[in-house]
C-alpha cells in the first residue's frame, strides 16, 4: 500500500512539473512570436538605440593649393582628449597624477595644468583640442594600453599649414567659432575671405557606440570625411614665395627694421606670385605666431612712397604734354614754393638737367618744378587713373584705399610735395599695380591672387579672368620711362639693384615715417624702399622692397635695391631667363669683350682710357666708378664707340662719355 501510495503521488507531481514546464514552454513561445512577428519593429529600433546615437559631424575645409598644385593650407583630422574626473576617481580609482603621467607627453599642456584639471569636479574636461597628427597618434595607443575609459577622444578636423610660417599673413588662420567647434571659421587673410566658400558644414550621422558608450572608431572614420568643400588654386608660386621670404628674412636681420613687404606681380596678368611679409621678432612656428603677426602689410598699411612716387608724376607730365624728354631745368639744389624752400636730398645743384638726370639722380628741385608746371589737377587725374585713392580690389581683406589731395583745394605746395612722394599716402599693392602698367607697355592690370575655386568633384566653380585696369598713358610714354629707369639701375642711384647680365627698370625711395598720433613725421624714423621691373625687353616681374623703421643705415638705394638684386637674381635663373649678353656673346668675342677691364693709372696718378667697345654697361660703369671718374652713357647695352681715345690720360673727376647699344 505504501509504495502504491509512493507512485501515486510521484505521478501527480510529475504530471503537475509536466503542466508547469508545458505553459512556460508555450510562454515563452507566444513571447518569443510576439517578439519576432507582432512587435518586431518596436524591439529593432529599441535594440538600436541601444548601440547608435546621432551626431553632428564637420567635413573638413577646402584645401587652398599655390598654383603648381602644392597644398597650403588643408585640414587633417586628428583627436582632441576629454576626461571623465568622477569616474576616473569613483570607478576606475585612478589618482590625477598617475593620469597626467600617461598624457602629459602628448599634449600642450604642462603635467601640473593636467591634474588641476583632473581635480575638477566635474563629469566632463577638456584636456586638450586638436593634437599635431604625431601626439594624436601617440595618445591614442596610450590610452587604449593604459586602458583609460574615462578618457574620450574625439575625432575633430584641424587645419595645417605644411609650409609653417610661409605666407601666413596672406593665408590667415582658422579658430573656434562662438559653439566652441574647431576648424571652423576664418579669423584672417584669406582663410576669412575665403570663408563662405572654403568653410566647413556640419553634418548629422549616426554612430555605432560601445557597450561603455564610446563610439566605434570605424564607424565615425566612415562618415567623418564626406565629400570635402571647394578647393582653391592660387596664384602664388611656393618658390617664389620662399626666395622673397628668405631675402626678407635676411634683410630684418641686416637692417633690425620693425618690418618688411615684398610683392612680386606678373605685369602682363597681375597674377601675385609672392607677398611676403615679416615683423621683428616674428616666430619660426605657425603655431606660436601672435595676432598682429598676421598683419599683411603688403595690403593693407599706408606710407608715403617718397622718391618711387617720381617715375609716376614724370610720367603723368609727360603724358599731358606738359614736358617733353628734353625740357632742361637749371637746378642749384633749392626751389621755393609758396615761401617754403625745398632742397634736393644732397642740397646740391647739378645745373641744366633734363628729365633723365632727375628720375636718375633723384633731384627734388626738378621734380617740383615740373609738377607744379603740369598742375595739381592735372597729376591728380593721372594718379587717380594710375590707381592711388581707391583699392585695388585684390581679394584680400582690409585692403587700404590711400591718401590723395584734393584736386579743387590744392595748394601749390601740396602739388609740390606730392611731385616728390610727400603728403600722401598709398599702399605697396597699388605702387606695385601702378609700376605693372610702366612695365606692360602703358596698360595697367589689376592685381589678384586666385586663380580658380574648384569644386569637390573637380570641376570649376570660378576661374579668374585677368582684368585691364585701363592704360593710364601711352605706350610711347611707358617706354620713355622704363629707358629713364633702366639708367637708374644700371648707372644711377639704383646701381644696387643691377642684374648682371639682365637689364631691370627701377627706383629707390627714402621717406621720413607718418606720426600718425600727433600728425607731421616722426624724427629720425624711414621708410627704405625700392621698386623695379624687368627684364625690360619683355618684363615678367614688377616687385617692391618696403623695409620699415631700420635702424642704422636708412636710404632705399643701400638696404632695399640689394633685396630687390638677390630676388630677381634668383628669379631669372628659376625662370630659365636668357641673359640679355647671350644676344652679343659673338660680337664680345670679336671685339674683345672678354678682356677684362682693369684700372691702370700713370705715376702722376691720371687714369689710362682703356678701350671699351663690346664690353658691358655694368663693366664699364664700374670700371669709372673704381677709376674715380664721372660717367657720361649714351645708350645701354653694350659699348659700340667711346669719345675719349684709348691710350688718352684723364685726371681725377674728369668725365669720359662712351656710347652703348643693345
């Protein structure tokens, strides 16, 4: 009975477990039905958001190229570091200082400035943003071996500069904007300028996290970089930049100047090929430039151009038939104006002189007296139609318009002193335009420094067109100057500037610094500066030396013509530029220009006249100059015949005339 009892109640309690493991079974069954049939939607998306979140990502800035296609400026992407002090403290039971170990060799910061970070209490700190790509690399397999999860990193776009410092001021840099995103907004040059076009946009995706929330590195990787925005091709030559930077460079250190500009234009397009710009005590890194290190003074600062001016107001009087080639003054170093008296830089005469010997030995009393014959109204119309008095439109920001008089309430002394570079105001970039138009034949090109947008997928948005400024005069008359300042150059004031082997046109300039605080001129305080062109058979650049505040030595013609000789020596070679003696190397040859000249003098010391013919203008201008004699060109180019016999004696300071040819 008793095991019959036993078996009874054993069937029971199984029957019971089978009817408890049936209805879990068919729960678990309807369930999972449910789960995959009824509600299947609600639990995907559920289950997603589990593991995708959404957010707003940048696509990089367009990339700004030189115009053989060599990067400028770009944006990479690289990590920024944030912590999580509550957790790094209450989870992960890490100390500040054991943290600041493992990250103070990748980031900006000191050690010290890391933990009083890490003690923040907070659950959220930015440690440091946008790490160079080394220390971006570094951290991140610092933290992964170290096993930080308390330290976030975050994939943001930072700009770069390959070229570090080279052309900074042109190109401009990129900062936070007001939401605190990196990479984002221009803040100068033409990354400011160029800012609706090239700037970045925010872009929503979503984003596979981990289990802790992070999120998955390929999946960001995948979206991070959509399709960039337009690029820009300028029309800077990267080396042209780096030898005009590098001769300014030089220069600061020579001069210890406050600053110095530099432009190189193409006369015929007024493509820029180079815009240099440097400050005392300028840093070698972009990322330790200041502020006012971004200053493009080459644009946007004024100055009263002096001497350089004088080639534009000869021009102008000689276009408005005002003065011809051989108009003579007679000049005994002073001319009074309005009861002020005006001097030459020597306060000396050089009696009758024509416009040549003016422009070449830079006689202030001419000058004057053929300005204030040509008229105030008159000179102003030419420099208007030159350019001064308005920007050039080059696409640059702040770009300054000038200082001009105003034609109806000139005085006599204001023509004066503007006949000489004083009492205005102009910026390098429109006496670099206003030479362009003396270098391309009378016609005046306007400056610009893009030459095309292109778009993400290759195509182009906008291509620059060159644009004629008009022809403020005759090619007749640009020619007749260029002559004028070739002389200067190869003779004249302007000898530091000489070429060999090349024929270049120019002008030095010396002028007493603006105060612009208490107005008048600041004592003891220049602006040196030179501007030329060349070579003057088919001019391919027209350049200006600005060297600001020198200490020492101060006249354009010893501190900026040596500049404008090393860059433009550099610049034929780069350009593969025949040299103008090439055309005569035959005739050297038969005539005996290879013999080199050389000083011989009898024993009452009076020089031997040595014969000349075929050699070089350069060879025989310093040839005089070594022998102490006054040099007297008919011509350029080569010796065809001298007045002065071979063999003939002259003594010291007498004149000797040689006639030349190109």
């Amino acid at each position: 009975m008793k095991v019959q009892a036993a078996r009874k109640r054993l069937n029971l309690n199984a029957g019971s477990w089978f009817l408890v493991l049936f209805f879990i079974s068919l729960g678990i069954i309807l369930r999972y039905t449910y789960v995959q049939i009824v509600a299947k939607d609600t639990y995907s998306e559920r289950f997603s958001n589990q593991f995708l979140t959404d957010r707003v990502l940048q696509s990089p800035r367009g990339t700004i190229f030189d115009r053989n296609g060599n990067p400028l400026a770009l944006s990479v992407t690289v990590n920024s570091v944030s912590a999580d002090p509550t957790m790094m403290r209450v989870v992960a039971k890490k100390t500040p200082e054991e943290v600041a170990d493992v990250l103070a060799p990748y980031v900006r910061i000191s050690r010290e400035e890391i933990i009083k970070k890490l003690n923040e209490d907070t659950a959220f700190v930015w440690i440091d943003r946008l790490l160079d790509v080394p220390n971006s690399n570094g951290i991140e397999a610092a933290i992964k071996e170290a096993k930080f999860n308390f330290i976030t990193l975050h994939k943001e776009s930072r700009r770069y500069y390959p070229n570090d410092t080279l052309l900074a001021p042109v190109l401009g840099f990129v900062g936070f904007n007001e939401d605190g995103k990196a990479d984002a907004e221009g803040k100068a040059g033409l990354e400011a300028a160029l800012d609706d076009v090239i700037r970045s946009n925010e872009v929503k995706v979503s984003i596979y996290n981990d289990t802790a929330g992070r999120p998955v590195f390929e999946s960001v990787q995948s979206q991070f970089l959509p399709d960039q925005e337009k690029s820009v091709n300028l029309t800077i030559d990267t080396t042209v930049q780096f030898i005009a930077e590098r001769a300014l460079d030089k220069a600061m250190i020579d001069t210890k100047a406050r600053s110095a500009a530099m432009i190189i234009m193409d006369p015929k397009t007024g493509e820029i090929l180079a815009m240099a710009n440097k400050n005392r005590g300028m840093a070698s890194d972009v990322n330790k430039l200041k502020f006012e290190d971004y200053r493009n003074n080459a644009v946007v600062s004024i100055y009263e151009p002096g001497s350089t001016f004088k080639p534009i107001i000869a021009a102008s009087a000689l276009a408005a038939g005002k003065w011809q080639l051989d108009t003579v003054y007679n000049d005994t170093g002073t001319i009074l104006i309005d009861g002020h008296t005006i001097k030459n830089w020597d306060g000396k005469g050089s009696g009758k002189v024509r416009l040549l010997d003016i422009l070449k030995y830079s006689i202030n009393t001419g000058m004057v007296y053929l300005g204030t014959t040509t008229g105030g109204e008159i000179l102003t119309d030419y420099v208007k139609r030159f350019g001064f008095g308005k920007a050039t439109g080059i696409e640059l920001p702040a770009e300054g318009d000038g200082i001009l008089f105003d034609p109806k309430t000139m005085s006599k002394l204001d023509t004066a002193t503007m006949s000489i570079g004083q009492g205005i105001a102009v910026t390098p970039l429109q006496m670099v335009q206003a030479f362009g138009a003396l270098a391309n034949g009378g016609k005046m090109m306007k400056p610009h420094i893009i030459k095309s947008i292109v778009n993400p997928d290759g195509t182009i948005y906008k291509e620059a067109q060159d644009v004629e400024q008009g022809q403020p005069i005759p090619e007749s008359i640009a020619k007749q100057i260029t002559d004028i300042l070739e002389k200067e150059v190869s003779e004249g004031g302007g000898h530091k500037a000489y070429v060999e082997g090349y024929q270049f046109a120019g002008k030095t300039g010396t002028a007493q610094k603006l105060d612009a605080e208490h107005g008048g001129y600041l004592n003891g305080r220049y602006i040196a500066s030179f501007i030329g062109y060349g070579p003057v058979e088919d001019a391919q650049f027209v350049a200006l030396v600005v060297i600001d505040d020198p200490a020492g030595t101060y006249y354009g013609s010893q501190i900026a013509a040596p500049v404008f000789q090393d860059v433009m020596s550099q610049l034929v070679r780069y350009y593969k530029l025949s040299p103008t003696r090439s055309k005569h190397s035959d005739k050297d040859k038969s005539k005996g220009g290879t013999n080199v000249l050389a000083v011989h003098r009898n024993k009452d010391g009076s020089v031997i006249v040595p014969n000349f013919v075929g050699h070089a203008y350069g060879e025989v201008r310093d040839w005089v100059h070594e022998a102490g004699l006054t040099f007297k060109p008919n011509g350029t180019g080569y010796a065809i015949s001298q007045d002065e016999a071979v063999g003939s004696t002259l003594e010291q300071g007498e004149s000797i005339t040689v006639h030349f040819s190109r």
